[in-house]
C-alpha cells in the first residue's frame, strides 16, 4: 500500500484510465456475443447492449443509441414509428442542440433564418451500429408519429449495414456510414438531406426522392456509387458534392425531375463521374475550375459555372444529347458563366439519346 501511495497522481490518473477503457471496450466487443439477440415489438429507447430482431410495430420513445458491434435486424412488413416530441431520455447535451423555437436570426449552425432548432429535449435521434432491414416485398417503413413535418425527428444515423425495400418520411438528416448499401427505398419530407454522407462508399441505388426542403444527398469526404434513383420534384436541389477528398464520386443512370431547381451542385475540384443520366428538369451547377467528366447524359437544362472570375482556360464538355444538334446554339442557350478569360467547348454531341 506504502509503495502504491508513493506513484505520482498523474500515473494513477493514467492507469485508471486505461483500465475504464479496457473494460468499456470489453464491453462493446463481446457483450453483444454474450447475450441473447433479443426479439423487440413494441416501445423501445436508451442505449442497446444487445443484438435485436425489430418485428410487428417498434415505437421510438427516446434516443436511442446501439453499441458499436450490436446488430439491429428489421423483419419485412415492421413499421417503425419515432414519436415527434416527449424524447423519454434525452442522450443530446449539446447547447446548440437543446435550442429550441424558430430561428429568427441569421444561420446558426445550419439551422437557417425560419427553421425550428433542433430542441433536443424534445426531440428524437436514432443512432444504430448495424442495421440489416429489408422489405423482400412486404416494405418496411420508419416515419414519424407526427403529422408528416420534415423536422418530426432530429437524426436517424445508421453506420453499417443494408436497407432494402423501406419507405422513410419526416426526419431532418439520414447520416449513413463507410459501406452502408441502400437499396430500392423511398426518402420523403426530408429536412436537411434525405441521405448524407460523408465517408466511405455507400452504395444508393434504385431509390425515389421527393419532397425535400434542402439537398436530396450531400457528399463530404467520400466516394459513393449513385446509381438508377429518381430524384422528384421538392423545395430543395438533388445532389450536393461539397468535397471528395478519398477518391472520386460516381453519379450513374439516373433520373432528374427537380423544376427550378439544380439536380447536382459541384462544390470540388475532385474527381467526379457523371454519366448516363437524364437529366429532364434541373439545372447542373459546376465550378469553373473542376474535374467532373460530363459524358454520355440527355441534358434538358443549364449548366451554369460559378467563380469563373478566379478562372482562365478552357472546359470541355463530353459528348451528350441536349435536344439541339448545334454546338453553337447550346453555348448560347445551355451555358451560363463563360468570359473572355473562362470559355467552355463542346466537340461534339450525340444525335440521340443514349440507351
């Protein structure tokens, strides 16, 4: 005992901490293999320690966080329901996350000027590990129990896993993982994004969105493959590449439909793919100094180049099918943004749609 009072304070501090995060790791490693994986129907909230089988009708009445190794499977035909307000146990002390009201001022912190705040008291978040939900033709759905408002529920963020066949409605932001794959869903009455990403590859594919307030998917950090989604008409824009800085983005074979508004907005100057895609309604919005190859699209709309002051060279465009088989002619009425120092060209163009 003599020998233990002697150690220096820090070094006790130092070891105590080891030892609580060897035992909280022992905890979030093999507690989940301990237990029994444990069938849920019914009310549900706070943190999970266990592997869960979600069946019948699961209600979310609090936050809910999973352990990072815990498995959370949803069987066809559940309907998951987040109760818009009453959070039972509120797992979200952040300041700025407890606000509540409207924001009547300038943007803070995402939330812009007529926007609620996030009021985390009140509010919900579902944070889940590994997820495996998939419909196999008797579609899962996660709504809110509200009355449809796309800031019935804070946060859904799901790090792993597959969703297939499900219908999710009136969230403000879905935040999905490295190598979430997300399947022939729907996303509707979306607050922030109906999809963020912002690691990884995620795959998106086959998916409807519709009815959004603010970007249908923003991409940080991450290279995902979007592919063959449909992207509907809603108060917001479709895609929003805010950076890349692992690898290259891939926008492959789908369907724009956004009157008013741009179906993808460049903000890097990364390697990305877009190709194949249809383009009806929607703008595209590109920097003027990028590397996006533009190749093989049905281009209904502009493409209009921002900061083309800081910009001099030249842009060409790949060949794609605009509707009009001069050159010339979609310079002057497709492109906005050229100057004397900024030109843009187009070679060539194709004379039909592509397949």
């Amino acid at each position: 005992m003599k020998k233990f009072r002697k150690i220096h304070w820090f070094f006790k501090t130092i070891g105590l901490f080891i030892f609580i995060s060897l035992f909280w790791y022992l905890i979030i490693v093999f507690l989940p293999e301990i237990l029994p994986t444990q069938i849920v129907t019914g009310e549900i909230r706070g943190i999970i320690f266990q592997n869960q089988v979600w069946k019948k009708e699961i209600i979310i009445s609090g936050d809910l966080i999973t352990l990072p190794n815990v498995k959370v499977i949803i069987e066809p035909g559940t309907k998951v329901v987040i109760n818009k307000s009453g959070d039972k146990n509120n797992l979200d002390v952040l300041p700025w996350h407890l606000k509540n009201g409207i924001n009547t001022g300038l943007e803070e912190r995402g939330i812009l000027k007529g926007e609620p705040f996030w009021d985390e008291k009140e509010k919900i978040m579902v944070l889940i590990s590994n997820i495996y939900a998939k419909g196999e033709g008797d579609r899962i759905t996660m709504m809110s129990s509200g009355d449809g408002s796309p800031y019935d529920v804070n946060l859904i963020k799901i790090w792993n896993g597959e969703i297939s066949e499900a219908n999710f409605s009136n969230y403000r932001r879905l935040e999905v993982g490295r190598n979430v794959i997300i399947k022939n869903s729907s996303f509707e009455n979306t607050g922030d994004c109906s999809i963020c990403i912002s690691s990884g590859n995620p795959l998106i594919e086959g998916n409807i969105f519709k009815k959004n307030k603010k970007n249908y998917i923003n991409i940080s950090n991450s290279s995902p493959l979007i592919k063959k989604n449909k992207f509907l008409e809603g108060e917001g824009d479709g895609i929003l590449i805010e950076s890349s800085r692992n690898g290259a983005v891939r926008i492959f074979e789908n369907q724009f439909q956004i009157p008013s508004k741009k179906s993808i907005i460049v903000q890097a100057d990364l390697p990305i793919y877009i190709s194949e895609n249809d383009f009806g309604l929607g703008d595209i919005e590109l920097p003027c100094r990028n590397q996006v190859r533009l190749i093989n699209n049905i281009i209904s709309g502009k493409i209009i180049f921002k900061n083309v002051g800081t910009c001099s060279g030249e842009y060409k465009i790949l060949e794609n099918y605009w509707e009009i088989l001069n050159s010339e002619s979609i310079l002057n009425a497709r492109i906005q943004g050229v100057t004397d120092k900024f030109k843009v060209e187009i070679p060539r163009i194709l004379k039909n749609p592509p397949e």
